[in-house]
C-alpha cells in the first residue's frame, strides 16, 4: 500500500471539504423542488427541498467511503455518495415526461456551481487574492461538480443519465431499462472498477466541459483583466 501522508489529506479536505458539500446539497435540494414543481411534494414533505447539507449527507457514501478510498488508493481513486431525494414519479403532472426534468435539475445545478466558482477564481485573481487555499478551493470547486456533473449523466439507472433514457425512449424500450435499476449501483461500480466509466465516458466529457466553461468564462476574464 502507498505511504500515507496525513498532511496531505487534512489539507485536501480543507480545500475539497466547502465544494463537495454545496455540490451534493444543491445537486439533491434541485431534484426535491423541481419534482415539488411538477406535482410530486414527497421530497418537500420529508424535509429534503433544503439547502441544510446535514439532510443529503450519507454517513457512509458521503464521508467514510471517500475518506477510506482517498487513503488506501493515495488520492487515486474516490467514490461516494448522497442520500438520493425521494421522487414519487406517479405524482408527477406527466411522469414519463417530467421525469427528465427531475432527472437533469441535480446535473444542471453542479454544471452552473461549477461555473460559479469559475466566476469565483476570476474575481479574486483580479482582486489580487493570492492566497493559495482560496485559488486552490475555487478549482477544486470547479472540479467536483465537473465530475458530478459527467459522472451522473452517465446512462444507467440509477443515475440521472438512466432516469432521462428511461423518459427519452419508447415505453417498451424504457420498461426493459428501468428494470436494470435494482443492479445498476453494482454495474456502475463493476465499469467504474474497470475503467470503462473513466476512460469512454467521463475523460471526453469532462474535456468538452471543462472547454465549454472556459469559452463562457472568456468574456469575464477579459474584461477583468
């Protein structure tokens, strides 16, 4: 096993402790309000449509798996979890329609954080804010919800990216996906473990973003600088 160094990873969970927290409390609370929106109130009633991180916090997949993985592997290799906000699809107004919407508001909402802590690092670069934690926060907060963003677009339910297929085929078609959801968490891990997710999925993906956020950034780089 690589040498730990207890340094190093009090340190990265002082940067990454503020970005990972926002990222699953916002990307959880979305999900809640817009199925509240469209007629399912289950995440509402259960207290889950708040921005109080302690609601979507799993003891386990959010803080002793991550913990152990970071340790054991020296950083390589983190996996996690939130609680998933309960959404009842047959409340829904349309479900096979609206489904889509509560699948992409968790997705949508880590891809503006993450333009918002681009937004962020440009504004206390041009403040002349050099204090490498902060710089240093701002990117890791660009880069968390970059990953979760890519990651749970991911075509396989029960990700986001399977919850909008399943809204996006033809009923047989999406029955047929929607069955493979009671495995899907063992299959996702199984392609996680073999390098199928990082490497066919979430490298190209990540790029196209990261590039996209940097052309909608441009602007307000230029004119800060």
């Amino acid at each position: 096993m690589p040498a730990v160094d207890f340094n190093d990873i009090i340190q990265t969970i002082a940067i990454y402790a503020l970005p990972v927290l926002f990222s699953i409390t916002v990307h959880e609370a979305a999900h809640g309000y817009v199925a509240r929106y469209f007629g399912d109130g289950t995440a509402s009633f259960l207290g889950r449509v708040t921005l109080n991180p302690l609601k979507h916090i799993d003891p386990v997949g959010t803080i002793i798996m991550p913990l152990v993985l970071y340790v054991v592997t020296s950083g390589a290799f983190i996996f996690g979890y939130a609680k998933p906000v309960p959404v009842n699809f047959g409340q829904l107004r349309n479900p096979k329609r609206d489904m889509i919407w509560v699948a992409l508001a968790g997705p949508v909402s880590n891809l503006l954080m993450a333009l918002g802590w681009g937004i962020l690092l440009y504004l206390l670069v041009a403040a002349g804010v050099d204090e490498r934690f902060f710089i240093d926060m701002c990117r890791g907060g660009i880069l968390v919800n970059v990953v979760m963003f890519v990651f749970n677009l991911f075509p396989l339910p029960p990700l986001d990216g399977g919850r909008v297929l399943v809204g996006l085929l033809p009923a047989r078609q999406a029955i047929a996906v929607s069955r493979i959801e009671p495995w899907g968490f063992f299959i996702v891990m199984a392609l996680i473990v073999a390098g199928v997710i990082s490497n066919l999925w979430m490298r190209p993906l990540m790029q196209l973003t990261f590039a996209f956020l940097d052309a909608v950034l441009t602007p307000l780089k230029l004119l800060l600088s």
